[in-house]
C-alpha cells in the first residue's frame, strides 16, 4: 500500500510500509554514509545538521546511518539532528560485520543507541553478511534487541538469495538493503522476487551509482580525481565509462521529456521495479538533495523503462574489469 502526503515545500512525498510491519518508509531514504566521512569530503556539521532537519522538513521521514560510517560520526549527526523529532522519522543503522556474535551484536546496538541519542532504533541491520559467525547467533541477539524493544525491525544487507533464506529460519526479516541501479541489477536474479513473495521491503543503495547516473561524468564535464577512490569501481573503468555513454544519452532525453533532470530520471527508474520500497541517495549538497528528492513526482511510461532497462542490460553484459 502506498500513502501520499502533500508536505510543506509542495514535493509529493510517497511512503509505505516496512516489510509486514506497520512501520511508515518514505520512497526516497536519505543516505548518511557521506556526512560521516571516510573517503568523502565531509562539510560542516552545522550544514549536514541543517539539512538532514530540511530532509525531514520536505516529507523524506528515513534516514540510512551505520555505526562504521565515520565510526559512529555519522550516526551522532543523525542524532543530534532529529532527536526533537524522534517520533516523525524513521532511522536505520547497521552492525557491522566484525560485530555479528551475540554479545557483539548487543553492545553494537548500545552504542548505536547512544550514537543516536534514542532509546529505539527503527530498522537493524546486519550490514554484510559474516565469514565466520552462524547466522544462528547473529539472528537469535537481534531477536532478543527487537523482544527488549530496542529495535522495531531486523534488516539484511548485501545477503545472496541463499544468505536470506538462512536469516529468515531464524529470525522475521522486514528489509533487505542491496547494491542496485540501472548498472547493476544482479538483484534481479531471483532475489528481488524472494522479497516481493516473502514481504521484504527492498531499501536500495547505489541509487545513482556513486554520482555515474547524474550526467556528472558523461554529460557534464566532470572528472575524478586521480586519488578518488571511485576509480577502483567497476562502473568508473575508462572502458565501463565509454560503454555507459548511450544510457548518459537516453537518460538526458528522458529528462528532457519530463522537464527533470538525469538523477532525477535515474532515481525514478528504481522506485518503479516491482517491489522496491525506497531508493537510498546520498548527499551532502542541498541543491542535489532537492533535486532528488523530486524524483518520487516522476512517472515513468512503460516504454521509456523498457527502453532504459534492456539498454543498461547490453551495457552490463559488456563490462570488463
Ligand atoms: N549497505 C551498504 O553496504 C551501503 C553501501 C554504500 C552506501 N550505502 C548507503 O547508501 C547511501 C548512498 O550512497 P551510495 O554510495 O549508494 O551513493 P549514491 O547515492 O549512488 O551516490 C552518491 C554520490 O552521488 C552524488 N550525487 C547525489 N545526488 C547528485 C545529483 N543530483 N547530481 C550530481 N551528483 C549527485 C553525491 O555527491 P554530492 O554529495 O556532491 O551530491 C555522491 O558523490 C549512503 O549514504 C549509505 O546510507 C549503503
């Protein structure tokens, strides 16, 4: 089921539901990995607080943290900024993987919870799947989280459609959080229908694959710097690159059409797969996370999604390491 709202700053913002909870999602999660730090150039606390309260202002009520992103900087960010408004937004953060036995998991949680300045925590992840730890044990320690109603819902990320399978034994998964965009949809293989048949909501990340589906390096000009550590990633190969000009193309003709813009287009391919509940975007920039945000108001024709996805399915077919 799908709600609509009308909000504050006239962006139809759609939502729904989490898995087979009652727990209200917007379309559009605001990615928090960014703000944290790491290999990005973090901008000021002050504006990321700034803008994560205009992100909840504008009808965006989820929010994507984890507790390595910034080691827990990113998560105290999010807290800090939504604390007044604990109970209008949805927050989701990530153990991570060297955290997956029992007592782990539990302090993880602590220390997420205190991160965040709550006493609950919407949606946990497992945030990659361990090499190591029975699920078993991972699962039973976010049963005994969701039973002590320190969180509300239990999530996967980056799991295989066997790896699912074996969490949902033990455990009632609402979510699962995979890498997907018009350039890499292998969730498509059989584990994006698993979720649509077993009601797990699909939160997706990589929604305009680290910035390739904004135009940014096709039809505008931009470049990576020689340090960037994009350019370890397949879609960012020079030879990935030049395969990827034809989707820049129809993609800016698409937007023309719909007077938006490629990210824009881009975001709204994802909402549209069957079974995707919201499209996680990440960024620090206020007239992009504007700009994204919009692509909830746009409606796709069934041609123009057939001809995106069976030329992003050419291109893919041809990547090279
Ligand atoms: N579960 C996992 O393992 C996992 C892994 C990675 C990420 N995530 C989650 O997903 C979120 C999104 O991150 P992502 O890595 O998936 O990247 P993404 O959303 O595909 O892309 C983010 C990049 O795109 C740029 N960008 C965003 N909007 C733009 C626009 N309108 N025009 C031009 N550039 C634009 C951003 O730069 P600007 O800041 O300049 O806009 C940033 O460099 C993260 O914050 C995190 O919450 C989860």
């Amino acid at each position: 089921m799908i709600v609509f709202f009308y909000t504050m700053k006239e962006v139809l913002m759609k939502y729904t539901f989490l898995g087979k909870t009652n727990i209200k999602i917007s379309k559009i999660t605001h990615g928090c990995m960014e703000l944290g730090g790491g290999p990005w150039e973090t901008l000021d606390k002050k504006h990321n607080i700034a803008l994560l309260e205009q992100a909840l202002d504008m009808g965006v009520t989820s929010f994507d943290t984890a507790e390595i992103y910034g080691n827990g900087n990113s998560e105290r960010i999010v807290g800090e900024a939504l604390k007044t408004k604990r109970n209008d937004c949805f927050i989701a953060s990530k153990v991570a993987r060297e955290n997956l036995k029992y007592d782990d998991v539990i302090k993880a949680c602590e220390n997420s919870l205190k991160n965040l300045q709550t006493d609950y925590i919407d949606l946990l992840y497992v945030h990659w799947p361990s090499y190591e730890v029975p699920i078993e044990e991972t699962m039973n320690a976010f049963n005994k989280l969701k039973s002590d109603g320190k969180i509300r819902a239990i999530g996967v990320s980056n799991f295989s459609l066997e790896q699912i399978k074996q969490a949902q034994k033990y455990a009632q998964i609402d979510a699962l959080q995979p890498e997907y965009n018009m350039l890499e949809r292998s969730i498509e293989n059989g584990l994006l229908e698993h979720c649509n048949e077993n009601q797990i909501s699909v939160l997706s990340y990589n929604s305009i694959a680290k910035g390739i589906l904004s135009g940014a390096f096709h039809l505008y000009g931009k470049a990576l710097a020689e340090d960037d550590f994009r350019q370890q990633k397949l879609v960012f190969k020079p030879h990935n690159l030049k395969l990827e000009q034809p989707l820049l193309n129809l993609l800016s003709d698409i937007a023309n059409t719909h007077e938006a813009t490629v990210s824009q287009i881009s975001i709204a391919w994802v909402i549209a797969q069957k079974g995707m509940s919201s499209a996680i975007v990440g960024t620090q920039n206020t007239k992009h996370f504007e700009e994204n945000i919009k692509a909830v108001d746009i409606e796709l024709s069934n041609d123009e999604i057939k001809q995106i996805s069976q030329l992003s399915e050419e291109i893919i077919s041809q990547f090279k390491e």
